[in-house]
C-alpha cells in the first residue's frame, strides 16, 4: 500500500475546492446558523488531547446546546458514563469540533472552536431539569461554522432506513468483552428502564 505522505501529494488528487464550499464558512454564528444549531436534539462533540482524539454523542429532548450570542455555546454535561474522555481533552487542550445533525435533514453543521469547562453553579442550575443539574458545562467559543456537504447522508439513505437488525447489542458486547460476567439478555431487557432515573 503507498501512503500520501505530503501535502503536496494530496492536493494532486483532489481538485480544487468549490467556491461555495469556502464562502459558506462563517466566523460566528449568523441567524441562519443560529436556527439551525436550536433545532438540533443531536450534535457529535470531537475533542483532542493528550491520549489522543476523542468523538462523544451528545443528545436532549430540546436543543442539545444553548446559543449565548453569536460567539459562544454552552453545552451542560449531563450523566453519562463517567469516562470523561472529552472532558480531560478539554481541561488539557481545548479545541473541539461539534457536529449538528436534524433526523431528516441532509444537511449538517459543523462548529469549529475552542472549549473550557465550568461548574459554575449559577450556570449548572440554569440548566436544571426536575431539580437534577449538570456536573459541569462546556462552553464553547466558535472560531468557525459551516453546513457540511449533504452527499454522505444522501449516499447512506441514513433516515430512509432501519439496519439494526442482526447488529450485535450493547449487552452482547459488554458479554463478551468481560468475558461473562456481564450477561447480555438481562442488560439488554433492562436498559431502557434502568437508564430513566439517569437520564438528566
């Protein structure tokens, strides 16, 4: 296999990018932009740090982030595994990508930027749901936003179709990476109702 070992040897195979592709880039969060991001419940948030690079999905029955102004976006942390992949590269890092998407719409956003973490406690609790708050908020300044090309939706039919059938469960795997002592049926049964009392 020959590996591409230069940016000069990139460039030979791609053409040059669409204007459009660089006009539609912004540096702060236009109206449009703004709408948009509000009507996303689902965002992917990729962070980088020392151990590497990290993706997390992040959901809510509302906007999953909160546009402050046309500079900045804050994210509450709710319960979750307690890895804290994401959140270690953010303490040590900071950069990040978030990636907006709209079941139906092929269109996603990008937000490129930088985060810091906070448990500031007036910000937590402007987040509360049913008197459970964040452990802590990412805020996010935007250095810049843009639509993504809608072709890998549309090439992947991903809101025409249902392929989860015959996939292995999250208990199959937890099975079989703990080589038993996780059994899959029950875990799998008992997901969802276990998962409720955790869910904000």
């Amino acid at each position: 296999m020959r590996k591409v070992t230069s940016l000069q040897e990139l460039s030979n195979l791609y053409d040059a990018p669409m204007e459009l592709a660089l006009r539609k880039v912004a540096h702060r969060l236009t109206p449009l932009y703004q709408r948009w991001i509000e009507g996303s419940r689902f965002c992917v948030l990729s962070s980088v740090g020392p151990e590497g690079v990290h993706g997390s999905p992040r959901g809510d029955d509302g906007p999953v982030v909160r546009i402050v102004d046309d500079k900045t976006i804050h994210m509450p942390d709710w319960r979750g595994n307690n890895r804290l992949d994401v959140l270690r590269d953010i303490v040590c890092d900071g950069r990040v990508a978030l990636l907006f998407l709209v079941p139906g719409s092929n269109t996603t956003v990008r937000v490129n930027g930088r985060a810091v973490l906070t448990d500031d406690m007036g910000l937590r609790e402007s987040f509360a749901r049913n008197s459970i708050l964040p452990t802590s908020v990412i805020v996010i300044e935007v250095d810049e936003v843009y639509t993504q090309c809608a072709k890998a939706l549309m090439r992947s039919g991903l809101w025409a179709r249902d392929d989860a059938a015959g996939q292995p469960t999250v208990g199959e795997i937890l099975q079989d990476m703990t080589e038993g002592d996780v059994a899959a049926k029950p875990y799998d049964d008992g997901y969802v109702e276990n998962a409720k009392p955790r869910m904000w």
